[in-house]
C-alpha cells in the first residue's frame, strides 16, 4: 500500500507488516530510525510505560532459538503495554502434528493483535499474512531476511557518525547463510552507504552483486577503507558441509583481531549481531574494545521493536478510521 499524505504534506504510516526491508521506501527506513530513537528513553528501567498498546496481545511465534530477539521483543511490547505470549513450538501442539497455520490462527482466536514470527522457511511471514488479520514481523526467516537486526545496526551506526550516506560498511564472514546480512544491504544501500561482504569464496555467492554490492576475499586489503564492520557469526547450522578448511584458518584470515584494529581507521565502528563466537570471528579484547557497540545494539534492538509494534499499531488505526 502506498504511504498516505495529509494536507500539510506528512506522509503516514500505512504498512500492517514489517516483512524485510527489501520492500521499504528509503523514507520508512528514516522513519523507523527516527521513531526508534524517540522510544529509547521509554526502553529504560524504571521509565514509565507507554499506553500505545494496551489492550493488544503480542504473541512471538518463535520455530528456531533465540534469546536477544525474543526478549527483546517481548520487553518491547510490554513497555508499550502490551499483553504478550511466547510460543515455543517444543512442547506444544506442533510435536502432535498441528501445522503453523492452526497454530497462528488459534492464537488469533485467543487475541492475537500481533505475531513475531521466527521460522526456519524463507517467506514465512509472508505466507502467514494470507491467512491472518493480526499484524506481521518477521523475526527472521531461514536465510532471508532479519529486518530488525539491521535496522537496530544501521541505528547503531547512524547514532556514531550522525549520518549513513558515504560511509563504507563491511559486512565480513558467512553472507551465504546470512539473513541479517541481506536486510543490512537491502537498508544500507537505500540509506546511500557503500557495502563491501568479505569473507571466504565458499560463505559468499557470486550473485551477491546484483545486489549492488562489492566483494572482498581480503579483510586486510579492504579494512583501512572501511568506517564499519559488522562481524557475521559463522552459522554452522545452516551449513551441510565445510565450506572452510577449520576454524582456525577462518580465524587466521577473517577474524577481528587487536593486530587488525590496529591498521584499521581510529574511528572504525565494530559491530556483531550475537551470538558472537569469541576466538572465531571475534578477539575478547576487540569485542569488549573501544570501538564495539555490541551491547549498544541490543539496548538499541528495544527501541527498534518498539517503534516498529508502534507503527503497526498506528497503521491498523488509520485503517479502521479508513473504513469506518
């Protein structure tokens, strides 16, 4: 749906679901920064709650683990005083033969307003809107898209340098298996960044550059050109066979190490989405270094689920008021 414009010229949130960033305007992504920012001081302990969403049920249907998200989620919701389900699929009807599409719509029955949806199945999400009403946010969706992870990463970098146009952002390890890498390049590149995946020839497919970006097998080669990188965990579990020789030589060659901070810009801007693997495509010291924001990614994860569930709101409002 096309966004609404007022009389004064503003335009309104009009999206029911936040899918992937693929299919968002360069001006929803601003406006999900913006908003995001607004809500950090409401993320806080011990700020007062917001009354956005009283009287709505937020459920995360969650297939795969997790922790930053799901929490994260959750704690969003409720400090916009939301009701909020965890939905494992262990331990429930899902191991008796109930398929994900009774499972959404028997929450829906109970009040579900809202579904955080994390699946193993690429387009998930999708597929769940065309057969519930409640309000969509994919959580993650096998190896496509993460649209919450990057969008609390390109806040983390926009929050350093004020700005995300210009800047050379590296996206360094397994792109092949990456969702949080396609939604970073997808947002990236719409907010006018330079993005460079590095990483071995067997963790990145060639046609990565459709997507307008460039590569790089060399961390070291492309390093003092860059002014962020944002280090990808080897995901081991999408793997079916070794696409590297050991950790060891991934680690030799691609791992963010004080020796490799070093010959890096001063002002360089190091990032994770977590879990990170210490001593793999991380040093200690470098994670817990002056130039990581890890952990300001998570508390800024909060905001991000929060103005996210806000606009979802605020879109189901114009619409009843559309159709009333």
């Amino acid at each position: 749906m096309p966004p609404l414009v007022h009389e004064n010229g503003n335009r309104v949130w009009t999206r029911k679901h936040l899918l992937g960033l693929e299919e968002l305007f360069p001006w929803e992504i601003h406006h999900i920064l913006d908003e995001a920012q607004r809500m950090l001081p409401n993320s806080k302990p011990g700020s007062s709650k917001l009354q956005t969403l009283v009287g709505r049920m937020v459920v995360n249907l969650f297939y795969e683990p997790s922790t930053r998200t799901r929490v994260s989620f959750a704690q969003a919701a409720r400090r916009l005083g939301a009701d909020v389900t965890d939905f494992s699929s262990s331990g429930s009807s899902v191991s008796k033969g109930e398929s994900f599409i009774d499972t959404a719509r028997n929450m829906e029955a109970l009040g579900m307003d809202f579904a955080v949806v994390r699946h193993s199945v690429p387009g998930t999400p999708h597929l769940l809107t065309h057969h519930i009403k409640a309000g969509i946010i994919n959580a993650g969706d096998g190896a496509h898209e993460h649209p919450t992870q990057a969008l609390l990463d390109i806040l983390t970098i926009r929050q350093r340098f004020q700005k995300l146009e210009g800047l050379s952002v590296g996206l360094v390890g397994d792109i092949a298996h990456s969702r949080v890498a396609r939604s970073n390049i997808h947002g990236l590149l719409k907010m006018g960044a330079r993005v460079i995946v590095c990483g071995p020839p067997t963790l990145i497919p060639a046609e990565v550059t459709q997507m307008g970006v460039e590569i790089g097998y060399s961390l070291d080669e492309i390093l003092p050109e860059l002014d962020v990188v944002n280090v990808l965990r080897i995901q081991f579990e999408r793997q079916r066979v070794g696409l590297f020789p050991s950790i060891r030589e991934y680690y030799r060659l691609f791992g963010m190490t004080a020796a490799r901070m070093a010959r890096a810009k001063k002002c360089l801007l190091l990032l994770a989405p977590g879990p990170i693997n210490r001593g793999v495509e991380l040093t200690p010291e470098v994670a817990d270094g002056p130039n990581s924001a890890i952990f300001d990614q998570v508390a800024n994860g909060l905001g991000v689920r929060m103005a996210i569930l806000s606009l979802l709101a605020q879109a189901r409002q114009v619409e009843s008021q559309g159709s009333a």
